[in-house]
C-alpha cells in the first residue's frame, strides 16, 4: 500500500504547530484552543498555508474528539447524582431556552428570513459546544468545583434538545411534511430516554463487561463500546456526544479511574484535532461581509449565556465567583452551529457567513472570558472512587 507522502507532511506538520501553540499557551497559563482555532483559521481554505490532503483525516478527527472529551467528562461523574441535577435544572433550561433562542430569531427576522432562516439562526444562538466546554473544565481544573455538575445538567439537556430541533430543521429545510417531522422527533427522544434507562438501571454492570487489568484491553473495550454507543446515538439523530457521556457515566470506582489514565493522551490528540476542524471550516473571505452583525449577535449572547450559567448555579446554592465561572463557561458556540448551517446554509446566502462568523467570534471569546473569570473553586466537590482510594 502506497503512503500518503502528502497526508503525513501536512499531519506531521499541523501537530508540531500545535504542540508549540499549546506549549506557548501553557506557558502563560491559558487554554489553548483560542490558538487551535486561529490555527485552524490559517490552514483552511483561504487561509495562509492551506492542508487539503489533511482535510478529511481532520474531519473525522475531529468527531471522535468530541466524544473523547465527553467520554472522559463522564468518567468524572456517577449517574446517580448526574440524574439528579437534570431534575433540579429542568427551570434552569427553559431560561436557557428562551433567553438564547430568542436572540437568533429576532435577528432571523430582521435580516427578513423565512421561518427556516429564523428557526436556525435560534437553533445557533441557543446551543453552547459542549466539546469546548468540556475541555475548558478540564483545562482550568474546575471538575471538581460546586458549579460544574449545573453547567453539565444544562450542556446535557441542550445536546438532548437537538435530537428534537435538529429532525425538525432537517424536514423543513428539505420542504418535507409535518408528519415526517413528528417520525423522527419520536424516534430520536424515544433513543435518548431508552438510553437513559437502561445506563440508569443497568448500567452497573458495564464496568464488569469492560474492566481488564491490562491497560491496552481496557482502552480497546471502552473506545469500542463509546463508538457503537455514538454511532447508535447519531443514527436516530440524537447526539453522539450524549451517548459517549453516557457511557463515561456508567463507569465508576477503579474501572474509571483507570480508565480516565489512559484516555487522556488519545483525548487531548484529538481534541486539538477537534479546535483545529473548526477554525479550518471557516473561509475568511465570508466573515467581514458577516462582522459587524456577528458582534451585535455574540455581545448580546454573551450576557444572556452568562445570566443563564449564573441561575443554574444558584439553584444549587453555589457563591457569587462560581455562578460567573458557570455563566462564562457556556459562552463558546461551535459544533452544533456549523452543522445548523450545513442542514440550511445553501438556502440562505446571509445564514452562513452571518452563523459561521459568530461561531468563531465565540469560539475564541468563550475560552478567554472563562480564563479570566477564575480558576479557584469554592469548595471542591468530591471525585468519584476518591472515597475508595482513602486511607482508612
């Protein structure tokens, strides 16, 4: 079999431009994906050093990064109480809902789209990236804060959310029936509450199915599964990311602890993949047309997505500081926006540009605000299996 000699130049190249990127941004103690992104940003097309045979490796890099860092999100949490703060934070999104749909579709209407046009502007306003976020978590060592279970309640229940936006979009863009609509509505909430119950109830029993003693068995076994799991997911238009946070859920005590081990460095790989993909999705020549409208949108955003965090948090009594970092850590926009535009964009000459723009905006916007809002928890909430690994 002939080697891609272009392929691996241009892979070899990207992943030594990004380990100096993430080298500076540790350096200065900052998350590297505002860098990742302008990274992305200049290899892609219509950049300054486009990497067209790297394009589709890219890509498929970049959907197994978010499931990796959803994967090893869930790793840090138990189902139990996860289950839990889904109920408490049902009011905390409906605000969410309406705080942040209603931006995109006011704006739809002003720039005097149709119904598609405003359903998915609001559709892109509304949905925070959970691959961003999940990573800004990491980065910045708040798993463990008080705020952290609220902003995934609300990270969860927006990635569930699409499984009803997304076949709805979908149907209409394509001029479709109402009733074809409802079919797909159907099946995508049916999967996702299937899934649900059975990680609820029988989920204990996947730690047994996967734990092996060797590292490499247990790494093949819990990638494996995570992949069939999204796969399923994304096949009845539900997130993949959901059903791989899922999967991290039901894995607890010494089985993810070990897991956790050694995901990490195939997570952080593709993760920078991941940044990269949507800095090189962006075509710079659509953006200043799209500038100005973008700001506007994203300013405006920014405060709703910030009040949004602030009330999840305080319903679970967590301090001034910690509501700030929960508001700012749902700013980022990302991947659920551009595939909204890919559902519509060719309907709509001003969505895409208009979508994409503020995409990027956010994108690198987020990461920073989130920085500066603190890293300092107020009072750390404890890992599980961390119980197991004190002395008695």
């Amino acid at each position: 079999m002939a080697t891609p000699v272009a392929l691996l130049l241009e892979l070899g190249v990207i992943l030594a431009a990004l380990s100096v990127l993430g080298t500076v941004a540790r350096r200065f103690n900052l998350s590297p994906i505002p860098l990742y992104l302008l990274a992305g940003f200049a290899v892609g097309e219509g950049g300054i050093a486009p990497v067209p045979a790297a394009g589709e490796f890219v890509e498929t890099g970049a959907a197994i990064g978010v499931i990796l860092l959803l994967l090893a999100l869930g790793l840090e949490f138990s189902l139990a109480e996860f289950v839990v703060g889904l109920r408490r934070h049902v009011p905390s999104a409906l605000v969410d809902l309406v705080l942040n749909a209603a931006p995109g579709a006011v704006a739809g209407w002003l720039l005097g789209m149709d119904g598609v046009g405003i359903l998915a502007l609001a559709g892109a306003t509304y949905i925070s990236s959970s691959g961003i976020a999940a990573r800004l978590l990491a980065d910045l060592r708040r798993l463990g804060n008080r705020e952290t279970p609220a902003v995934l309640s609300l990270l969860v229940i927006e990635d569930c959310a699409m499984a009803v936006y997304l076949p709805v979009l979908a149907v209409m863009a394509s001029g479709g029936v109402w009733w074809q609509a409802v079919l797909s509505v159907l099946a995508a909430v049916g999967a996702v509450l299937a899934a649900f119950t059975i990680s609820y109830r029988w989920g204990h029993h996947l730690g047994r199915l996967v734990s092996h003693p060797d590292a490499e068995q247990l790494l093949l076994r819990v990638l494996g599964l995570t992949l069939i799991v999204a796969a399923l997911a994304e096949f009845v238009h539900a997130s993949a990311a959901v059903g791989a946070f899922l999967v991290g859920l039901t894995l607890t005590g010494e089985t993810a602890i070990r897991t956790r081990a050694v995901l990490s460095p195939l997570r952080d790989l593709f993760a920078a993949v991941f940044f990269l993909a949507i800095g090189l999705s962006i075509d710079p020549g659509d953006l200043l047309p799209a500038l100005p409208a973008a700001l506007a949108l994203a300013a405006v955003t920014i405060a709703t997505k910030v009040f949004t965090g602030r009330y999840a948090a305080a319903r679970d009594q967590v301090g001034r500081r910690g509501r700030l970092r929960a508001g700012t850590v749902l700013i980022a926009r990302g991947e659920f926006s551009l595939v909204i535009v890919g559902l519509v964009g060719t309907m709509h000459d001003r969505l895409g540009p208009l979508v994409t723009a503020y995409v990027f905006i956010l994108a690198i916007a987020g990461p920073l605000l989130t920085r500066m809002a603190g890293t300092t928890p107020l009072t750390p909430r404890p890992t599980p299996g961390a119980e197991a690994d004190r002395p008695p």
